[in-house]
C-alpha cells in the first residue's frame, strides 16, 4: 500500500547516523521548526515539472527522495549549512518552486534539500539608479507585483512567473516572454549574492560594470545549484512602459516570418515580445486565423515616441514579406492566455506525454532546426503532434520552441527518453544549441559534452575547484555521475 | 460523505503550481508541502491508495484556508481545491486522525457546540415568528458581541421584524477538522430550529455561515427552505429602499472613528476607509459592490483600496477557522496582508474572521455594520 516512497533513479543515500547529525546542528543554526524529516515535506521537494515525475507520480512513485529539508531564513544560515553539509560531505540539492522541467531538483543521492523560499523579501528598490535587490526565495509574480506598485517593473515574464523564483530565474539563465525588449534574466542582472560550498558568501559590485576580470559572481549564473547557492540578486528595472502597441501580421509561409524578423533586428527595432507561429500553433491558439498562415505576435512598449517609430519600422519590413495585418486582438487573446497550461494536465490523464524543448538558432539554421527537429519527434512511434514557433529573438537568430505529444501506450519514460535522443540528435546535427532557456537539470546533461566541446572541460574544472567535495546538486548540468536514469 | 472529484484533483496534482503566488499559506510558511499542488498530490496519492495519512501529511492537506485565492488565476474551471481538499482528508477523520491544533476546539463543538466553549446568548431577542432569522455565528458571538448589537439597531431603525435564537455552530468547523458526522448532526439542530421559528428569510453576517448554509446543507440531510441572505447585501437593500438613511458630517464620522480608538485623516474634506473584501463574500457570494455602494452611501467617506481587493482579494489568516488551529500561522498571514493596506487608512470589512485576524492593538479594525450603524440616525 504505502509504497510511495519507492525511489526509481535514487543513486545513493547519506547515512542516518549523518543525518540525524546533521538535522541536530541544522537545528541549533536555524531553529528546529526549520528542520523536517516528515514524509510531506520530502515528498513534496523530491520534483519539479518534469514529466518523468508526473510518469511516476501516476504509478505512486518518486524519483528521489530527500533525507531532510531546511529553510534558511537568511544569507548567513545558508553559509552555516553550506559549511556543515561540506564539512560533513552532505550532497545538498537548493530547492525553489519547483517549476523546472528536467528534473534539476532531483535529489539523485538523498542528502538534503535546501529549500530557500523563507528568503523572500525585497531588500530595496533604488528608483535614481534603477536597481533593485531581491533574495532569491521570492516568488516571481509577487517580485514583480512589489516593483509595480512603486512604478517599475522587472521586465522578466517567463510562463512561470507565478510558480517560480527569482533565485530559479537566475540559477537556469531563464528568459522571459517580454526579453527582446528587456533582455534575459543574465542582462538584467547587476550582480549576484551567492555562498559557495564550505560556506564562502560573496557578493558582486552593484555598478553597471566592471573591467577587473572576470565577474566571478555571474558565473553562478545557470549553474542550477551545482557551484554553490544564489541567495540574492540587484537586478535592472525599468519604469512602467507608457504606451503599448499590439499588432499581429500573418505570413503565408514561415519562412517568410523569420525573414521579417531578422530584417526588423537588423533595423535596430526591440519589440518586448515577438512570437512567431508555425500554421498548426497558429490555428491552436487563435482558430479565427485557421491553420494555414504562420502569426506573428508582437507586442512593442516604452516611451510612446519609440514605441511608434518601432512600430512603423516593423510594419515596413513585414510589408516587404507580404504580411498581412490582422490586428491587434490575437496579441490581446495570448495576453490573456499565456500562462494557462492546463492542456497539459489534461493530457497527461489521458495518456499523453506533452513535452517542449527549446533550442537556439542562428537565422541560417533558423528554419532547417524546425523542420529537422520536427521530423525527428514525429518519427518517433507514439508521436501524434511536434509543432514549433519561435519565442526569443537577436540579431543573431532565435530561440525555437518544440512542442511535443504522444501517446506511446506502457512505458512512456522510455518513450521520453527515444523522443529526446531524436530531438538532440537533429538540434545538434543542424548546429543549434541545445538549450535556449529551460537548462539542462538531471536529464540534459546527457548531451553537454557534445554541445560544449572543450569548453565542458573547464566547467568541469571550475566544478572540482568550487566543489571538491562534489556535494552541491550532485548529477545536475553533466557534472557528475547519473547511473540508474541513464542505464 | 463527499465525494472527491479524482479528475480535478489530478488536474491540479500534475499542474506546476501555476496559483502558487496567491496562496497565503504558501507564500508566508514557504513550505512546498502546503503550496496548491503540493496539498493536491498528497491528496491524490492517499485518494488513489498509493500513500497512507500521517499526521503530516494530513496537517499539511489540512493547511488551507478555504479562500480560493488559488481560483483567481486556476484554469481549471470545475476545480474548487479547497473543496476537494477538505473532501479528500475526511477519510483521515473517520480513521481516528486529528491534529493536536484542532482537538480542543473539536471537543468545545461536541460539549456546546461551539468552538469556542460555553455559547454565549445573543443579548437582542425577539418575539417567535419574526420574519427575519438573524444567524450571528459563534466568532461574532465570542468576539464581537458589539457587531451583534450593531446588526440589530439597523434593523431596529428599519423597522425589520426580526429575532435572535439560540443557535448551534453552523457545521463548517466540524467538516473542516474531518468530524462529518458532527457536521452534520449541527446542520440538523440548527435547521429543527430555524422551521420552528417560523422565518421566512435567514440573514448572516458571517461568510462562513452562509457559505455552509447555501453549499452544504442540502448534501448534509438539511436542506433549507429559508431564503439565505448575506448582511453586505441585506443591509444595501434597506439603504435602496430608503429605510435606513446614512447621514453625518465628515466630523461626526472621524468622531465615531475616534470612538473606536481609530485616528483617521481627512483627504480632499473626505474621510479615507480601506475595505477589506472577506474571500467568501468576494470570490464565492461575489458580493464586492454591495459592501462599497454602502460605505460610498455614506457622504464624507471615501475608499481607499488595498493592493489586492475585490476578487482578487487576499485571506486575513482567518479562513478555516486557522486563528483557531494555527494561530501563528494565521497571525504571520494578517500581517503580510496589512502590509497591502494604505497606511492611514482604517480598515473595514464585513467579516467577523477577518476582523478578528486584521486588528491591531493601535488599530482597530470595524465591522461594515459597526460603521453603518453610528452613521444611521
């Protein structure tokens, strides 16, 4: 009956006696009502958005488990526990909201789970020079309700801006829906607060930039917990924006679109958002197009002079591509919609496995990554739907987002595994980069090496420099062993 | 018993969390267990058999406050979380497991049915057969006997035909700490006792009561044939009908405010009252208007609204009786609440929980009827 505590991938656990050692002097730094060993809360911190979890979840089972949870309530409380877990080689796993989709949060060798959501205030807001400070804990939908009503925003709007955290934002190198204008979570950030393991707090200058070599604080940045613990952050921030425009054109094909857009970047113009649609996303999110154009979403905010001088350089060079204008209500409906996924779990009673996967291009492989990538997902058995569209843009390209749904009948993990072996496979064969926004977590780390080449190596050397006892997220970004999920 | 819809639940269990920022619970213990999502897989896994309660895990179902503040932004349209929630631990109930917060007061309601121990009689009784059945409920009763006498003057002043009984808890503390049974046999008492008044019209001021009077009863064996009114809307209509007549300078206001120990300051030769929406009365009745066309009624009085209001209102700490069976929890979630609330403006609400959660030693905070009534000549 009670079986849930059946672990699937769990590679080892830390002894009880170190443990219960643990918990003791955690308890003494932290208070003992911020210690747990109960089921709920080990339950509860074992996951986050990954499907395989759902999978498992369904059958009454769990990745991995906890051995113990704490909640810091401050900077110094997580460099005490760093220094305890480091000295006692604990693997210590940070724990925000739990909305990452590739298993990040897996504790893969027990150990304990940092879980940083009492770190949730608002240290200060600097209206002269447009900063603000901010722990890590805090929830994004409440970080950005907080910098509204003193007039700002944080321009960071990731799909789960309600379900995740600012410390999450910053340790996946996250981007928001507005980035093209605002920029992704690296460009807003001024500089970082972190401890390593052993219990080193740092903090990075706030000044808008330094040439004193390197900034050793961004480089926590898309670490995802496996260098040591983002506690806080002074991040850009920019007045509420005056005007908004909303406009949506429609393009025969899709090539077309990436063209418009890439001459549009090139003109210099920064709409917040721009979102371009494959024919059969275009149909499912606004059926009144039907599902034979391509829309592009854009949806351009600032200084209303600026606002209407982008406008109209965007609308000279989609006119060159024989755009159509079609308003400004699908941009109102995807404002609406945007953060409702609740497709998702309706599908996934009803046996589906829904997955994306986002990637980056240049504007040379822009397209060839879509078609491969989409020939790819659906050549695998079970596969009913791969759609795409493009979210994020540059100068220099896109990021391409993947959606993906099977119905692969018994053993959907292997599926998984089959539809993500397929999806690299092709990313990487066009060129593209493997990962744009969501990071690598548990199950991304298969493909690191080969993406980064060389470079792997000096991440692995920073690792072994920061984390010689190899303690922080163990198995997380490539950096490690992952056994049982690999075999 | 009531059943838990596994297929909403699920919904929920296998969403992201995507409410969690307008959880209170969440959002002042950090806790993931207690976040939506968390609460709904442990509900689920126990539902579905692959999980057996613990006092833990049934503490953390067990931290909800029923506010649907988890609605607000829910894509789910069928899903009532709070519901199911309460739904899915009754088993845990009926197996003989409680919580140490909630068996005092699951004691006080089975000796006097009353969370609150001895009931205490409302002090205003009128003759049997009066058309209007005032129901105050046990919080008002032991705390704010004041907002009781409040209630009764208006009516006085209408010329309403009303009466006060002895009542019985409404049922919804006994649901929400897993004893069914006792629910319902209260559900039973107080409807043998409403049919003998003879009333045709069963008025709350306590959105707990009404919630349970019109969501509940009929599934626990009581159904009623009263007509079911809420105090914000009941009082607005005597207003529309011209039987109750708020008047009063700007002065008189600011006296009956110092009256009740509240300094409040003049704006524009308007006095500024902020209005807390009660998270029944906004989110389940939908009565946000009422309440405000009321204050607004009152000339030299001017809203002032809080961060978050109307709908998207968010709990005082009080909902689900939590002052009760969690009060530092529901303490820490008054005071990330007050914080949304213009400094200078006192609060109002129409909710006897809320008052009760939001007062401050330096501040007070007054009940809609309180206010009404010193302005009602």
């Amino acid at each position: 009956m009670d079986h849930l505590m059946q672990t699937m991938i769990q590679d080892e656990k830390t002894k009880q006696a170190l443990i219960d050692q643990f918990a003791k002097e955690a308890a003494f730094i932290i208070g003992e009502e911020n210690v747990s060993t109960n089921k709920a809360d080990l339950l509860a911190t074992c996951r986050d958005y990954w499907p395989v979890t759902s999978i498992w979840m369904s059958e009454g089972t769990v990745p991995a488990l906890p051995q113990l949870v704490v909640w810091p309530g401050n900077t110094g409380e997580v460099s005490r526990l760093l220094a305890l877990a480091d000295r006692m080689k604990i693997p210590v796993t940070p724990y925000g909201e739990g909305s990452g989709a590739l298993g990040g949060v897996v504790p893969l060798k027990g150990g304990v789970t940092i879980d940083l959501k009492r770190m949730n205030r608002v240290r200060w807001i600097d209206e002269d020079n447009l900063m603000v400070q901010v722990e890590s804990g805090l929830n994004g939908a409440l970080y950005e309700e907080q910098l509204n009503r003193a007039g700002y925003t944080g321009g960071h709007f990731p799909q789960s801006l309600r379900c995740s955290t600012v410390g999450g934002w910053l340790s996946c190198r996250a981007a928001g829906q507005f980035s093209t204008r605002y920029g992704k979570i690296e460009d807003m950030v001024v500089a970082l607060e972190a401890v390593l393991p052993g219990g080193t707090t740092f903090e990075g200058r706030s000044v808008p930039r330094t040439a004193t070599g390197p900034r050793v604080d961004h480089l926590m940045l898309g670490s995802e917990g496996t260098l040591g613990v983002i506690t806080a952050a002074t991040l850009r921030i920019w007045p509420l924006p005056e005007k908004r425009h909303l406009v949506t054109y429609t393009f025969e094909r899709l090539e077309d679109g990436l063209e418009a857009i890439r001459r549009f970047m090139r003109k210099g113009t920064r709409p917040a958002v721009v979102r371009l649609y494959d024919a059969q996303e275009t149909g499912n999110h606004f059926p009144e197009l039907g599902d034979k154009v391509c829309a592009l979403v854009l949806l351009i905010e600032g200084a209303p002079r600026i606002v209407e001088a982008e406008a109209a350089e965007i609308e000279a060079c989609v006119n060159q591509l024989g755009a159509a204008d079609v308003g400004s209500e699908p941009v109102e409906h995807w404002l609406e919609k945007r953060f409702n996924i609740a497709v998702a779990s309706m599908l996934f009673q009803k046996g589906a496995v829904l997955d994306t996967i986002e990637v980056t291009t240049n504007w040379h492989n822009a397209y060839s990554t879509y078609r491969a990538m989409q020939d790819a997902l659906l050549g695998v058995e079970g596969t009913m739907l791969a759609s795409g569209h493009y979210s994020h843009v540059y100068p220099e390209g896109a990021a391409l987002y993947m959606t993906t749904v099977g119905f692969p009948g018994e053993d959907k993990v292997a599926y998984y595994k089959k539809l993500w072996q397929a999806a690299m496979d092709a990313c990487l064969a066009e060129g593209a980069a493997i990962s744009h926004h969501h990071g690598v977590g548990l199950h991304r780390g298969a493909w690191m090496a080969e993406e980064h080449g060389a470079a792997f190596s000096v991440l692995q050397k920073i690792k072994q420099a920061l984390d010689p006892n190899r303690v922080m997220n163990p198995g997380k970004l490539g950096l490690g062993e992952v056994e049982k999920w690999r075999k | 018993m009531a059943e838990v819809n596994m297929e909403q639940l699920l919904n929920c269990a296998f969403c992201p969390n995507m409410c969690r920022n307008e959880c209170p619970v969440v959002q002042t213990l950090g806790r993931e267990a207690v976040a939506p999502s968390g609460k709904a897989r442990i509900a689920a896994l126990t539902g579905q058999g692959h999980l057996d309660w613990d006092e833990a895990m049934l503490e953390a179902v067990a931290n909800c406050l029923g506010c649907r503040g988890c609605t607000i932004h829910c894509p789910f349209e069928e899903l009532n979380l709070c519901d199911e929630l309460t739904f899915s631990r009754l088993p845990a109930g009926k197996e003989g497991l409680s919580l140490p917060g909630w068996d005092p007061y699951l004691n006080n309601l089975r000796r006097y049915s009353s969370p609150y121990g001895q009931k205490k009689d409302p002090v205003i009784k009128h003759g049997q057969g009066a058309e209007v059945l005032v129901f105050n409920g046990c919080t008002a009763l032991a705390n704010n006997p004041a907002s009781i006498e409040a209630a009764a003057s208006l009516l006085d002043k209408a010329g309403v035909s009303y009466q006060m009984i002895e009542e019985d808890c409404c049922g919804y503390p006994a649901e929400v700490w897993g004893d069914l049974a006792l629910a319902e046999q209260l559900a039973s008492e107080n409807r043998r006792k409403f049919a003998e008044s003879g009333a045709s019209v069963l008025l709350t001021n306590c959105p707990e009561c009404w919630s349970v009077f019109t969501r509940r009863y009929a599934d626990w064996g009581a159904p009623l044939s009263l007509e079911i009114s809420d105090g914000p809307s009941f009082f607005l209509q005597l207003i529309r009908e011209g039987k109750l007549n708020p008047g009063g300078e700007v002065n008189e206001i600011a006296g009956l405010l110092d009256a009740f120990g509240i300094r409040a300051d003049k704006n524009d030769g308007k006095l500024a009252l902020s209005y807390h929406d009660p998270c029944i009365w906004a989110r389940t009745a939908e009565k946000v208007d009422q309440p405000r066309e009321i204050l607004q009624s009152i000339p030299g009085i001017a809203i002032e609204e809080p961060a978050a209001s109307r709908e998207n209102t968010r709990c005082c700490g009080g909902g689900s009786m939590f002052q009760l069976a969690f009060p530092a929890t529901a303490a820490a979630i008054a005071g990330r609440r007050l914080g949304e609330f213009p400094p200078q403006a006192p609060i109002v609400t129409a909710c006897p929980f809320c008052r009760e959660g939001l007062k401050q030693e330096e501040k007070p905070v007054l009940e809609l009827v309180e206010v009404l009534d010193r302005c009602c000549k």
